[in-house]
C-alpha cells in the first residue's frame, strides 16, 4: 500500500512540497522496513506519528477561522 | 489340588488394587493429556491472532505514514497565496479547494485516530482489527482523491 508513485508525480507548483512528501513516505516506509516480519510500532513510533500529523494539520488548518 | 491365585482373598484383593489404581492412573493421564492439547491449541491460536492482530497495526500504521506523506502535499498547496478571481490555479491555490480539503483532514484524520486506537487495543478479534484497517485506507484514499481530482496531485 503505497502511494509512491502519486508523490513522485507532482504538479511541479507544489515542488517544495514533494521533498516533504517523499521525507514523509521514506520515514513511514523505514519504521515499518525496521519492524521486521511480525513486530509491531512501539508506542514511541506512533507517538512520532502522530507528532508529525497534529504539526501538519496545525499548517493546514491555521488561518482557518 | 492347584488352586487360582486370584481366588486367594488377599491376592484378589491386591489385584483388584492395582487394577483400580492403573485405571485410575490412565484415566487421570488421558484428562491430562486432553488438558496439555488444550492448553497448547489455546496459546497456539492466541499466538497466531496476536501475530496476525500485529501485521493488521503494521498496516495501519504504514496507510498513517502515508497519510502524513499526501497530507503534506496538501499543506504545500494550502501555503501558497489564494488565487484572483480569474487567475488560474498555477502558483496559487482555489479557496474553494483549500475549504474541501480541510474539511477532508477533519473527517480523514478522525477516521484514522479511530482506527489506530482500534487496532491497537489488547485483545481486539481480527474481524475488527480488519475492519479498523479498511477505516485507515478508506481515510487515506478520500484525502488522496480529493487532490487527485483537484489536480494537486497527478494519477
């Protein structure tokens, strides 16, 4: 399940947000890469997880009014 | 005259001990060995739901990551300066989509929280942990098409 190929594929008006994108990806795909076959995210992984989702939403939603 | 072991009453007696006390121990061995093959099909299937329950998290863990990844293309578009009325959207973005997108995280990431909470609950049966799964991709495919179908992001 990945959405590589769609990243990859940006309009090029949204450039600067492709390396945050692919940074994004390559992390998720790492942390589970470093899992292995039947390990499963520790609780400091979903806490990063989640880290990075609340800072995206608070950019996304922040002149909202 | 010979006469039969067993119809000497002390003999009989003593064989009739034994023989109870073998009974006795093969019918208790058979409960036991019921119990051990039990016991070992019970800690079997729990170690395989928990192993399957684990790969389930894994993958909602992983449509999360992902979300993150398509979220941030939505932030990239969202900074850039709103478009004039008129003005194509190169460069700028739609007011009218940055409102639709927004509105996508609230639903897309609410969605999400609850399937992880789901996936990660002590216990959970797989059919649930399955369904917390769907509820991730489900979550990550809406935000994903809306830039799709906004051109933000290319098919």
């Amino acid at each position: 399940m990945t959405f590589a190929l769609e990243i990859m594929n940006l309009l090029p008006l949204i450039m600067q947000g492709v390396a945050g994108a692919r940074e994004l990806f390559e992390w998720g795909q790492g942390q589970v890469a470093s899992l292995g076959e039947d390990g499963k995210p520790t609780d400091e992984m979903w806490a990063e997880l989640r880290a990075r989702r609340a800072a995206l939403q608070s950019a996304l939603h922040s002149d909202t009014e | 005259m010979e006469t039969r072991p067993l119809n000497h009453p002390e003999v009989a007696a003593k064989y009739y001990a034994q023989r109870q006390k073998a009974v006795a121990f093969l019918q208790y061995g058979f409960f036991a060995f019921l119990a051990v093959v039990c016991l070992f099909a019970f800690v079997g299937c729990a170690s395989i739901q928990a192993s399957k329950n684990s790969q389930i998290e894994t993958k909602v863990f992983a449509a999360s990551a992902d979300y993150n990844a398509i979220l941030s293309v939505a932030v990239a578009y969202e900074s850039q300066p709103r478009c004039a009325v008129g003005q194509r959207p190169l460069g700028c973005s739609d007011v009218k989509v940055v409102a639709i997108i927004r509105k996508s995280d609230l639903t897309a990431s609410a969605a999400l929280k609850a399937a992880e909470d789901t996936a990660r609950t002590p216990g959970v049966s797989e059919s649930t942990a399955q369904l917390a799964l769907t509820a991730a991709v489900n979550a990550v495919s809406a935000l994903r098409e809306i830039l799709l179908v906004h051109g933000i992001l290319k098919p």
